[in-house]
C-alpha cells in the first residue's frame, strides 16, 4: 500500500485544480453596452447590481465595456469560450449577437436585459417604460408653469420613442393643453454618449418656453441636466436614480430597475421573458434627499394616485412598440 503514496498526491493535487479551474470557469459575466459601465444611467445601474451579487456571494464576476459595434459577437463568444455562466448583455443592442452565439453555445445561459430572444438557453428581460414615463410626464404637467415641457431622447429607435409616447401621454391626461415638445440626439449609438448635443436640444427647448425637460439619453442626459441648470429649469432622469447629478435641478429620475434585474438573474438564471413594469418593481420615479424639495407632499400625493391607477389598471398606457406609433 505505502508504494502507491507517491502518487496519490499528485492525483489529489490534480484533482483540486481541476475543481479551481472548474470554479474559476463557472464564473458569470456581463458584458456592459455603448457608453460603458460609469454612464451613470442604464449601464451603470446594470453594473451596481452586479456589484451588489458580488459583494453578497463573495464571488467575481468576468466583464466586458463594448466600445463600438463591431466588438459585441466577439465579446459574447469570447466570454461563452471562457465557460462563464450565466453570460449578461446589458441592452437591446446586444440581442442579434446574442441570437448568434447562444446558439453555439446551448448549453451556456445567456440573459438579455432590455431585449427579448427567443431560445431555450436565454433569459430576456424587459421593461415597461410606458408606464414609469407616463408617471414622470403627470408631474412634469403639475409642475410646469408655462404648460410646456421637453423630452430628449438618445439614439432614435422604437424603445426610446416608448419613453416619449408614456411621458406624452401622462402630460397630456394631466394637463390636455400641455404642449410637449420631442427630439432625438441621433441615430447611431454614438448618440448615447453625447452631453454636448443633449445640451444643445434641451436648450432650444428651453428657448420655445420649456421648463422641465425628461431625458432618455443614457450618458447623453448628462448635458441636458447642466443645460437644466445653467437655464433655472427643471429636468428628470433616467434608468439610474440621477437626483444627485444636480440636486435641486433634478426634479426626479424615472427609474429602470436595471440593477435589479442583473442581480436577479446572477441569483437565479430562468429561462424565458420576464416584463417588470410599475406592479412588480421595475420602473417607479425617484424620491430622495436630492429632490425633496421639489416633491412637495402635495405633489408626491397626485403622483401617488396616478401610480396607483395604472397599477390597478384604470389607466391603461398606450405602448408604441405594439403598435410601432403613439396611438392614445
């Protein structure tokens, strides 16, 4: 018996390194979109609930910042070779790449936040912005004194028009003169991360007698809050809770709960689509240190109530991605 001692070492040593390597490959990813991780809006809540998963199981995970839109199919596959599990993409942007390699890869678990694809091995999860922009859209009308007020949305595509459509309708339904003025900062995904023209498009609103702008930007809203500012308006966030970015300026944040969308799935992959809107948590506005000024007890009350409505299904918010128009 004591000749074969030499060797069980070794082959104990193997196999602890087979399970190191094994844990090692078993760890998650998330691959962040256009504007990276510190955008301070849709990447960077999807990267706090990553942060927050970390923290609590005391495991890392992989991650990638996608740069320009070539890089997404070779991140993806990249990550599924690696044997990362579960891989995340944060962002409709990623959903064609995604389509792609989580077929090569079945029996690797994909998620997609913000896009649905439709295969055994991917979990989508998506958002009702109709109705959390419709909530922001009831209070920037409440609060407007000239009865005009703004949107500026990122790059031009349906999901952002399905902030605009909810934000116009919860202007409209509160206030029927209300006059909503709408653009776009572009129609490449460069227009994501553009703080100078987001300050130029909040500014010419302004100017047409604006007096509180909702921007639905990404890294973009950043220039449509200073011009806020720099103006004595009033403007709302977006995705994160942006409050903070210009206390007193900012009268709320819509908030996407992107963070906990990406902790959810880090907890427990399922398969399958998932719709998160006011009822179950995954849009709401922000109320905080920040904007309590602002969110007078009144107010809060009136928001409170049109929340409550579409919650309960007296109100129901028109969604521009059924029909591809803002029909209400």
């Amino acid at each position: 018996m004591t000749s074969l001692l030499p060797h069980a070492r070794p082959l104990a040593a193997l196999t602890l390194l087979a399970a190191s390597a094994m844990a090692q490959a078993q760890q998650p990813a998330v691959i962040f979109d256009m504007g990276g991780k510190f955008d301070k809006s849709f990447n960077q809540a999807g990267y706090q609930g990553a942060e927050r998963w970390k923290k609590e199981a005391g495991k890392n995970y992989l991650e990638f910042e996608i740069s320009n839109d070539t890089q997404r199919v070779q991140a993806l596959r990249r990550m599924a070779e690696k044997g990362a599990n579960p891989i995340i993409s944060i962002g409709f942007a990623q959903a064609s790449a995604l389509q792609q390699v989580a077929k090569d890869f079945p029996k690797t678990q994909f998620a997609i936040i913000d896009a649905q694809v439709n295969l055994p091995n991917v979990q989508s999860v998506l958002f009702k912005e109709h109705e959390g922009s419709y909530v922001v859209g009831a209070m920037a009308a409440l609060v407007s004194k000239t009865g005009k007020v703004g949107f500026v949305g990122g790059m031009d595509i349906p999901l952002i028009r399905k902030f605009q459509c909810g934000y116009e309708q919860g202007a409209k339904a509160t206030n029927p003169k209300v006059e909503v003025f709408s653009n776009m900062t572009g129609t490449t995904s460069t227009a994501w991360n553009d703080p100078t023209r987001g300050g130029e498009l909040a500014k010419a609103q302004f100017t047409k007698g604006s007096d509180v702008v909702f921007a639905a930007a990404g890294g973009t809203g950043v220039g449509v809050y200073q011009a806020a500012k720099d103006a004595g308006k009033l403007a709302i966030g977006v995705d994160s809770n942006q409050n903070h970015l210009q206390p007193g300026v900012m009268l709320t944040s819509m908030v996407k709960r992107v963070d906990v969308a990406v902790y959810n799935v880090l907890k427990g992959w399922k398969p399958g689509v998932q719709v998160l809107g006011l009822k179950e948590g995954g849009v709401d506005y922000a109320a905080d240190e920040h904007n309590a000024k602002l969110l007078t007890p009144v107010l809060k009350g009136k928001v409170d109530a049109v929340k409550a409505d579409i919650i309960a299904g007296k109100v129901k918010v028109a969604d521009y991605m059924a029909d591809n128009a803002c029909k209400y």
